[in-house]
C-alpha cells in the first residue's frame, strides 16, 4: 500500500509561550521519519492539562524551538516508514502516545 504524503500540514502551533491567543494555525513542513520512526496521518489527536503549561511556558526539556505543535498522542494510519522499522507498514492502523511533540495532521 502506498499513501501519498504531502510536503506540508495544517497544524495548531505557538510561535512564543502565553494564554490561548497564541495557539494560531500554522503551514509547516511534515518531517520526514528517522530510521526507527513512522509518520502517522492523524485522524484524531489528544490534549493534555500539560500542554496548557507547556503553551504557558513550562518546558521540561530546556528552550524549545518555535514554532511548536503541542501534542503527544494521536490515532491515525501509518504514512511513511523509517528504514529500520520492521513491525509496523504502511497503511496500519495506530495509536501512538507520547510521541516527541512537533506534531500536526501527521505525526511521528
């Protein structure tokens, strides 16, 4: 099976920490997936109380790099494999939870 991946998605992102208003809808590239990644074409995503936080400034793992998608799960169908992954294919069904955010339509 072969799913076409475009070059861009739609995603909820903050250029700079703050209250709600500075979650805006941003075009950014979809990445690419490491060799132990998949790319996921969300068909639903969660939120979490922490990424009120994280949009507000509270940032565990040191300075983020704007913009940023907030977001760590998400149900979808596999798009794109990285080149050592062996279990899952292209077109499989997946849910995926505490991904590494930078995540938007696609996620890895």
């Amino acid at each position: 099976m072969t799913i076409k991946v475009p070059t861009t998605m739609r995603a909820a992102a903050i250029d700079h920490f703050g209250g709600p208003e500075v979650l805006t809808l941003h075009s950014l590239p979809v990445p690419v997936p490491d060799p132990h990644e998949v790319l996921i074409a969300l068909h639903t995503a969660g939120v979490g109380g922490w990424d009120a936080d994280m949009r507000g400034g509270w940032w565990p793992e040191g300075r983020p790099r704007f913009p940023v998608v907030l977001g760590t799960d998400g149900a979808g169908t596999i798009a794109a494999v990285g080149s050592r992954v062996r279990r899952l294919q292209v077109g499989d069904k997946v849910y995926a939870s505490r991904t590494r955010c930078g995540q938007g339509q696609e996620i890895r």
